[in-house]
C-alpha cells in the first residue's frame, strides 16, 4: 500500500498548482485503478476506459477530496463504482476470451486446458448473474486480493458490512455453481 502522507503531499502540490502531482497520482494508482476495473468489467478495453475516466474524475473532484481519509480509497471507490456503472449500461458481459486464455498455458495438456477454460466459463457465468454488489465485493476480495479494510474503504461501508456481504455473495455464487453442475 502507499504512503499516506506522500499523497497528501502530492494533493497539496495540486491543489497548489502542480500539475506534475497528478502526474504521480496517476502513476501511483493507475495498475490497482486498472485492475479492479478489469476484474469487474472483464475487459482490457473496458478496463482502461474506466481508468481513464476514474482518472478524469479524480482531476476534476481533486479539490473536493477529504484528507482525512486515505486518497487510495477514495480513488479505488470511484474506480469501482465506474467499473459497476460500465457493466450496468452494457448489460451483461461478454464471455471470456478462451483462446486467449488457452495461449496462456503456453502448450499445456490439452484436456487440461479445456477444463480450465470450461471452468473458467462456468465461474463467470455463475459470477455475472450476480447481484452488481456481490460481484463487487467477491472482486474485491479473491480477484483484487484487498483485505476486509481495504474493502471497507473502497465501498465506504464498515468492515462487518463486508464480511456478510461477502459471506452471502459467496453463498449465492456457491448456489449458482451448484445450478451450473446439475444442468
């Protein structure tokens, strides 16, 4: 995790007229901005049109920023929030890319590659037909590999909130998988 302090001092710059400060933020926070958009989203494209956008944000609502709270959380909140709004206005998403995913491998088994790769289609599957909320906070959680707090952070609520909704939405996506074996 980053310091603290120096994003403080870096929105202080800012807000003082330092452009190159932003510069650094973006630098700082674009790969863990990119990330969480990608595993909501599922899409390298969608991905970075989402960090630009949450980077757009930051730029304009820089000087509304509170800090008193961790600049990390803020950025990681409005990132997760435009990954979800993404998803919400196409609808569901588009299956993954399994040759991509095959290429991966590098030339692996290839028994084990296609389980791998029906595997990882049933997952998303059972993970899209979610609720928004339980994806995000699976996400967070297994694919972004945030911590309780971090994740309380990112999704503004406190660190009880998250451990039950994680425990429901692991329970719904259990179910779900248990419904995809059956069919």
């Amino acid at each position: 995790m980053h310091d603290d302090d120096a994003d403080r001092r870096l929105v202080e710059r800012f807000r003082a007229g330092d452009r190159e400060a932003f510069a650094e933020i973006v630098v700082r926070y674009q790969r863990p901005v990119y990330n969480a958009a990608w595993w909501i989203t599922r899409s390298a494209d969608d991905a970075n049109d989402v960090a630009q956008d949450v980077f757009l944000r930051v730029a304009e609502h820089l000087d509304d920023y509170d800090p008193r709270y961790r600049l990390f959380s803020w950025i990681y909140r409005i990132a997760v929030n435009e990954a979800l709004n993404l998803v919400r206005r196409h609808g569901r998403e588009d299956q993954l890319d399994d040759d991509a995913d095959a290429s991966d491998e590098g030339g692996g088994d290839p028994e084990r590659i296609a389980s791998d790769a029906e595997f990882a289609r049933r997952l998303q599957g059972a993970l899209m037909a979610l609720p928004a909320r339980d994806r995000a906070v699976i996400t967070l959680r297994h694919f972004a590999e945030l911590s309780y707090r971090e994740i309380a952070d990112a999704l503004d609520v406190d660190e009880k909130t998250v451990k039950s909704r994680l425990f429901e939405a692991r329970s719904r996506l259990k179910g779900r998988l248990l419904d995809l074996d059956v069919r």
